[in-house]
C-alpha cells in the first residue's frame, strides 16, 4: 500500500499544532519536513527546535528533508530532535556513501535525494545504503510548482535498479503530486507520495477522504 506524507510547508504555521495532528487523523502515514537554508535552495524554513517543538503532537514517523548545504553537520540535530528518516541531497555530497553511512550511524533512516536534473546512475554504488530515494518532480525550494513530466522516467529507472539489484529502498517522489499526476507516478514505482499544497489546500474534514481516494487510486 502506498504511504502519504503530507509535507507541512504548506501548513498554516499559525495553526500548526492543528496542521500537525491533522497528518494523523487524515490517516497519511508520514509528516514530511522541509528544511531549507538559503543556500541549497533561494527560501528558508524551520529548524531542530520547531521539530522538537512537535514531535509530541503525533506518533508518526517524522521525514526530514535536507535542502541545505553541509547536511551532516545538522543531521545529528534533526535526529535528536526525534526525525526517524532522513534524507540529504545527492548535489550536496562530495562524498555520497559516507554521508549516508553517517546516517545510518546516527540510528536514522537514510534517504538521498535526487534534483530533476540529477541522473539516478550512481544508485547502483550506494542503493544499498539507503532505505529511502526521493525524487524531487519540482526544483525545490517551493511548495506548489508543477509536476515536471520526466521525472516519471527516472521513477521507473529507480524501481528498475532496486530490482536489479535487489535493493530494500523505498521511492518517494516530492513535488506535484495530486490527484492528476498520481496515478503516473504510482504505476512508475513510487511508494511514498509526497503532497503539500494538495493535501494542505483542503480543508480538514476533507484531508481524510484526499489520503482513502489517493491510496485507493493507487491501488
Ligand atoms: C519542495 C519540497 C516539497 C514541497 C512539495 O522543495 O521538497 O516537499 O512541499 O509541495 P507540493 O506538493 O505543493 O508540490
Ligand atoms: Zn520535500
């Protein structure tokens, strides 16, 4: 069954104990946190102790996405502050298979992510290191952009080396997904789906009937 992992970028921050605990009763089985420096990418979010801050308001699983230069640096900061995943960048990373060992040595779930233009051949000599690959279908920075189409292709290049080489990685793919380009991005392989402004676009009582139809049509 494929997982749903609101990210709360597109959150009202004004009312965020609310958005948060909202992930949960929707039944979405992830929270997705954007974590941008203004370095790696041209906008800032929040940091370590806004994670903390609500990591008590739900049991799920917290998934942090590093958009930030030197993500080793403060990886260690998001894991202590309760993120069971995390993922860096694959263009920030001199040294790839370190850095997601590095991760996996601070007890978390390693994931790397992958910028539209980043080809996924380099995933047979670390996939066996990663328990996550995100593909992001926008450039990031921002919540609500368009999907970019060819990131289908490289979803399904993705599945096809797990196969080939009998990786355990999940796909994520972030970035534009909603009720129209999910049903593409599923049959490509993607297991995680990853949704800001669709899922926060909806009003509350909406949000559980968006996560039952968007994994019913994955199915
Ligand atoms: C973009 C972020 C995404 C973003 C997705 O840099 O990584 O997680 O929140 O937002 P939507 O679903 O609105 O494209
Ligand atoms: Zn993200």
């Amino acid at each position: 069954m494929i997982k749903i992992a609101p990210s709360i970028l597109s959150a009202d921050f004004l009312k965020l104990a609310g958005e948060v605990k909202s992930i949960e009763t929707s039944g979405a089985d992830l929270v997705h946190l954007d974590i941008m420096d203004g370095n790696f990418v041209p906008n800032i979010t929040f940091g370590p102790m806004i994670v903390r801050q609500i990591r008590p308001l739900t049991k799920l699983p917290f998934d942090a996405h590093l958009m930030v230069d030197d993500p080793i640096r403060y990886a260690p900061l998001f894991a202590e502050a309760g993120c069971e995943m995390i993922t860096l960048h694959a263009e920030t990373e001199r040294h790839l298979h370190r850095s997601l060992q590095f991760l996996k040595d601070l007890g978390v779930k390693a994931g790397v992510a992958l910028n539209p233009h980043t080809p996924a051949d380099f995933l047979p000599y670390v996939g066996d290191l990663c328990d996550l690959v995100l593909v992001m279908s926008v450039n990031p920075g921002f919540g609500g952009q368009k999907y970019i189409e060819s990131s289908t292709e490289k979803i399904r290049k993705i599945s096809d080396i797990r196969k080939k080489y009998g990786f355990g990685y999940e796909i994520s793919v972030d970035g534009g997904v909603n009720d129209k380009t999910l049903a593409a991005v599923v049959s490509a392989g993607a297991d995680i789906l990853v949704m800001g402004s669709y899922f926060f676009g909806k009003p509350e009582p909406e949000r559980g009937e968006l996560v039952r139809k968007s994994k019913l049509q994955s199915c």
